[in-house]
C-alpha cells in the first residue's frame, strides 16, 4: 500500500511539472537585462474562457487562453517599471498570473494587450488569448523601456538605438554615427529592396526595435558620401544602396521587432552620416 501511495505521488509531482512548464519560450530576467526588449513568439488561444478571472487594476480577463501557460517570466528581482506587450495581426489579450495574483489586458495599444508598471521578483505564468476564434501567431516583448526611450549604444549597438511604437514623436527621429567598417556586406547577399553592399562593422551601428508592426516605415541615410544600408530583422535582410542619389532607403512594412541596422561606406573610409526614421512618406 505504501509503495502504492508513493508511486502515486510520484505520478502527480511528473503531471504537474508538465502542466506548469510553458509552450513556448520561457524568460529569465534581472534588472538591466540585455537585449531590450527580450522578445519570444507563440499561437494564442485554447479552451478556456479567461472571463472566469474577473477584472484586475491592469484590466479585464477576456479571450480565450489555454490550459497550460504560453511563457513562464521570472524576475529575479524586483523591477519598478516593466512593460509586458503582445503584437498580432489578430486581436488578442493577456493574463498573467503571479505572486500578487492575476494581472489581465485586451487592448491596451490597439488591438494589443499591453500590461506595465512594477512588477515584484517571483515567477509569472503568461497566457495569450484569443478575442476572436481561432489560434494567432504573436510577438510578446519584455521592455524595462517605455516606447521611445534611448537605448545605451554599448548594449544594442556602436551609435544610439530607440524602441519605436507607431505615431512615435518627433518624427523624424534622427539617429547620427560613422559608416564602414572591415566586413563585405556583399557576403550577406541580397534582399527584396535592394543589393547589400558596401563595407559595414561586425557589430550594428543602431538597433531599432519596434514593440508594433509598422504598416509603413522609412529608414534614410544621408551622408556627403556614398553609403550603404544593411538590416537584419525579424523577417531576414533588407539591403539598399543608392535609391536616393548615393543615399540608400529601406521603406515599407516592417513588422514588430528587433532590427540590427549596419551603415556601410561603398566609397573607401569612414563617414558621417545621419540616419532618418520616419512614418512620413
């Protein structure tokens, strides 16, 4: 009986680990944590009405969320501003639960949930629902940084970097560095907008992340001298030269994420340039 008993609570502690752990990426965070935002993808939905979670001070409980948490978030400290924010096509919500309880949102930025503030050390259990039918792709980005906030050069790239959310201000924002570098961006190969060229450090000179998708975005260098534009994101590369006379351009759709902009010199040497982002055609 007792070896019966035992094998038994063996079989419970096996179930619930497998319940507990998350479906997708898990996140392990302290204060001052790098990259900026960390950044993790999933499907939302499941079976469960998140309505029986009632209300919370971050916002209501709705959508439809799985059984078993989408991302586990521990925070190994306390963090007096953290913002928690999910980008889809589709609508979706949050629902979090934590040390201190439940922490819910539907449309804090749209049609994304968004849930920020401070946020004491523990672990985390994230749920992404579903508003409509159905399952949806999603980003969700964990920023100690509100939305156009300046992001130290050494940690995401040799110049300034920002986080950008559609209808940012000012626009332009205007970021400023040197071209080139010792690495062919020829290697790189190429992309939809444009051959990538030009001579480009092994580390980016900016890194612009974006917490939404952007129906349209202008990236512009200028510089006196011949530059070169290479970005790799979320979706591969976008390379560019000349487009507006030696200035290159990367314009168009841009879904949410982390982008490494690379400045290259196609002329030899190393050049000033200022680099414009924009929403303005």
């Amino acid at each position: 009986m007792f070896m019966i008993r035992r094998i038994a609570v063996i079989l419970v502690a096996v179930l619930w680990a497998a319940t507990a752990s998350a479906q997708f990426e898990d996140f392990d965070l302290s204060p001052g944590f790098t990259p900026d935002p960390a950044t993790g993808t999933g499907i939302s939905g499941g079976s469960v009405d998140a309505a029986g979670h009632g209300s919370t001070s971050s916002g209501p409980c709705t959508g439809k969320i799985d059984t078993t948490p989408d991302h586990t978030l521990v925070l190994r400290a306390d963090f007096s501003q953290l913002r928690v924010q999910v980008n889809s096509a589709k609508d979706t919500s949050l629902v979090i639960r934590g040390p201190a309880g439940y922490r819910c949102n539907d449309d804090g930025d749209g049609l994304n949930p968004v849930i920020e503030g401070y946020w004491p050390a523990g672990t985390y259990q994230i749920y992404v629902g579903s508003v409509d039918t159905g399952a949806h792709s999603y980003t969700i980005s964990i920023s100690e940084l509100p939305p156009g906030a300046s992001l130290p050069g050494s940690a995401s790239g040799d110049y300034e970097s920002v986080v950008l959310a559609p209808g940012f201000e000012p626009d332009p924002r205007i970021l400023t560095g040197t071209s080139g570098g010792g690495t062919d961006a020829a290697s790189m190969g190429s992309s939809y907008h444009g051959p990538c060229v030009g001579k480009i450090d092994g580390t980016p000179d900016h890194v612009v992340t974006l917490s939404n998708e952007f129906a349209y975005l202008k990236l512009h260098v200028l510089s006196d001298a011949d530059t070169s534009l290479v970005i790799r994101g979320p979706d591969g590369l976008r390379c560019n030269d000349d487009t507006d006379g030696l200035n290159p351009v990367v314009q168009g759709r841009w879904p949410a994420g982390r982008y490494e902009v690379f400045v290259g010199s196609v002329a030899e040497g190393f050049h000033r340039y200022r680099l414009r982002v924009t929403e303005f055609r």
